[in-house]
C-alpha cells in the first residue's frame, strides 16, 4: 500500500471517528426549553419565574445543564437583582447545574412520536451547595434528531437544604413581607437536537 493510501484511509478513519464522536452528543435546544419556578409569599400569593437562557449537553448516558443565573426573568428587574445577590450569590456562583444519568442504549431504540415516563436522580448544585433530587420525566422522541423531556411532577428545591435560607430571609425583610415560603417547585421542559 502506498503512502499516498496510507493517508487517504487514516483520514477517512479519522474524519468517520470524529463523525460518530460529534452524532453521539446532543445539545440542549434553549430557544424550544424553559425551566420556571414558583414563589409563594405571605402564604397565598404565588409567582411564576423562569431563566431564559439554559445550556447542556446529552452525551454517553450522561445529561449536563447549566443555567446561568444572570438569565433570571421574574419579571421586576429590581426583584432579578435582589435575588441574584441574596439567594443566587451571583458574583461567586454563575451557574445552576444539574446532571443526571440516562440509559442511552433504550432511549435511542425510541420510534419518532413515542413517549416514555422516567424517573431519574438530579444532581442539582445551587449556590455552592448540592443536592441530589428525585425528578419525573415524560421523554418523547419527537424526531430522528429531537427529544422532548418534560417533568410530570414538580422537582421541589428545598431552601433549607441548599443553604438558601438567609438569602431568602433577606428578600423577605427588604419586600416587607411576612413570609416566603422555603419550598420552590420547579418544573422544566426542554429539547435535545443533534
């Protein structure tokens, strides 16, 4: 064999490892997926949230999400920056993450349109504190190339538990409320495209 071929064939070699490297990850579609979350105060005013920008990969059984805290839309600009400072600390932590572990080799047997519940364990890190979470999932296979996963139930963010507890009292002390409730439900749809 020539060296000539010797090249052609490791460069298809390399370019067809590469491709089946690059069609294995799939990314988080964060114009099609929302996550909110509700606040309650003095116990019977609730109040939707949401992050606007989040970002993630699905790649080797393996799901990562990042949401960058500066993404925080709850609708009053004064409140986004009160709650990045208080409960986010955003000038030490950027992001929320979560992770979790998937059973790639069934997921990917999925028809176009079929649906499956799931139940997986969140690993959440929030403010330099991490948890891990029970979440109940619908995953349906939209397309060849799109996956939808949906929760079924709310994944409920414990303040306590993450550290958050201060920060909330701050935002009830400024507001000059007598209550935030510390139980956060969250509830999130996103996409994964290839």
């Amino acid at each position: 064999m020539s060296i000539k071929n010797i090249l052609f064939a490791s460069m298809c070699t390399a370019a067809l490892f590469t491709t089946s490297v690059n069609a294995d990850t799939w990314q988080l579609d964060s114009d099609n997926s929302v996550l909110n979350f509700v606040s309650v105060k003095n116990n019977h005013v609730a109040e939707t949230h949401r992050f606007t920008d989040l970002q993630g990969t699905w790649n080797d059984n393996r799901v990562s999400i990042e949401i960058p805290v500066v993404s925080l839309d709850t609708q009053i600009p004064i409140r986004n920056e009160r709650m990045l400072e208080h409960v986010f600390q955003s000038s030490e932590y950027s992001v929320v993450t979560a992770t979790a572990t998937l059973e790639d080799d069934v997921l990917m047997a999925m028809a176009v349109g079929e649906s499956v519940p799931l139940a997986v364990e969140l690993d959440v890190y929030i403010a330099g504190e991490s948890e891990t979470l029970s979440a109940y999932l619908q995953l349906t296979r939209l397309a060849t190339d799109r996956f939808l996963a949906t929760t079924t139930q709310p994944v409920i963010i414990d303040t306590k538990a993450f550290s958050l507890v201060a920060g909330v009292d701050k935002l009830r002390e400024i507001a000059g409320l007598s209550r935030i409730d510390y139980s956060v439900p969250v509830t999130f749809s996103v996409q994964f495209t290839q």
